[in-house]
C-alpha cells in the first residue's frame, strides 16, 4: 500500500525569491510593521511545530519520498533544496534533514505551471499604481482557479506515479491547494495537522501567497 503524509503549509519571504520585498512592503503599509512581525513569528512557529511532528513519526527514511509544493520537475531539486535551506528557508531545511536521514527528494511539479503563475505574481509586485494594480490582481484572479486547478492535478499524477507500494511520501503543499482530493482512493492519506494555528493566508490581492 502507498501512503502520503499531507502537510499544509504557509509560505515565507524564502519561498518567494525577488517578489518577496514588494510583497512584504505592501503588507506592512495595508497592516502595519508589528502585524508583520507576529506574522513572521507565528510562521516560524509553525515551522517548528511541523518539524517536531514529522521527525517523532519514526518514519522508514530510506522508503521515504518528499514531495514539495513550487519544487519543478527537473535535473536541479537538489541544488534548489540546498540553496534554499542554506539561505534560511525552514520548509526546505526539514527537507534537506529528511534527505541527510535518507529520504529522496523528488521534482513535484510543472515548471511551466509554475513559470506561468510566477509571471502574474512579479508582474503585480512591481505595480506601484493602485488602479492598474486592482486590475492585474483582477486579471490573475481569474486565470488563477485553473492555474491551481492543473498544478494540482499534476502534484496528484506525479505521486500517483512514483509513490510505490510500501513506500511513504510526504507532501508539503500550501493551503490552497487541494491534491488529496485527487489521489486516488486506495491511497493511504493521512494529514500531519488538520488546521494551522491561525487563518492568515494571505494572496495576491495585498497579500501573501499561500
């Protein structure tokens, strides 16, 4: 039997590369520098929290495969999941110790998916006009059902693909998205934690990406 650990996640200034600054900055002119700052410490948190969970599973790290949510399917994961965990990123850092515990990482997603998405969300970060901002976050909105419609189903084929009988994956993946609704039923899916401990999922529309 396949089983698939699901851990919702949210993401952080790490995860986002160069549109992050904007996006933090608009944050804080919308909600103010110490809504920010308790953001940041409810993530990290978070972060800390999913660690502990993950590492006291017991978990077979040689039958272990990781899934990561934004991670493309390419000959580069683990360069992009070392950069990422030297540079801080604590998603990418339990990943790295999963590996160095035996766990393989695999590609996860489209990358032109991927690419496609990234290009709205730059796109709106370097809009300083609030009119012809409301308009793109507007025009994303629109493309973004689907766009998220599509990575999932193919997060969903790609496990579906490479998960193995007796073999456990798990599978970082943001809040919005909805993979465990399309894997198939003789899956085994089990949820690291049901909720996270607060509703902040901040979007596009002056908000973080969750």
């Amino acid at each position: 039997m396949k089983r698939l650990i699901y851990v919702p996640v949210i993401h952080t200034e790490a995860d986002m590369g160069s549109v992050a600054e904007p996006l933090k900055k608009e944050y804080i002119q919308r909600y103010g520098l110490k809504r920010w700052s308790e953001h940041i410490d409810t993530i990290r948190s978070m972060w800390l929290g999913i660690r502990q969970k993950i590492f006291a599973l017991g978990l077979d790290y040689k039958k272990t495969k990781v899934y990561q949510d934004g991670l493309p399917v390419c000959d580069k994961e683990l360069a992009i999941a070392s950069d990422l965990a030297k540079a801080g990123n604590q998603n990418y850092q339990i990943v790295w110790e999963l590996m160095q515990r035996g766990a393989k990482l695999m590609g996860t997603e489209n990358p032109q998916l991927l690419l496609e998405e990234y290009k709205y969300i730059k796109n709106i970060a370097q809009i300083d006009a609030l009119e012809k901002k409301e308009k793109a976050i507007n025009e994303y909105e629109k493309k973004a059902a689907d766009i998220l419609e599509r990575r999932d189903q193919y997060i969903a084929d790609r496990i579906t693909l490479t998960l193995k009988d007796g073999e456990i994956g798990i599978l970082f993946i943001g809040m919005r998205h909805r993979v465990d609704e399309k894997l198939p039923e003789d899956m085994g899916v089990s949820y690291l934690i049901y909720r996270l401990p607060f509703k902040e999922n901040y979007n596009l529309s002056g908000k973080l990406p969750g």
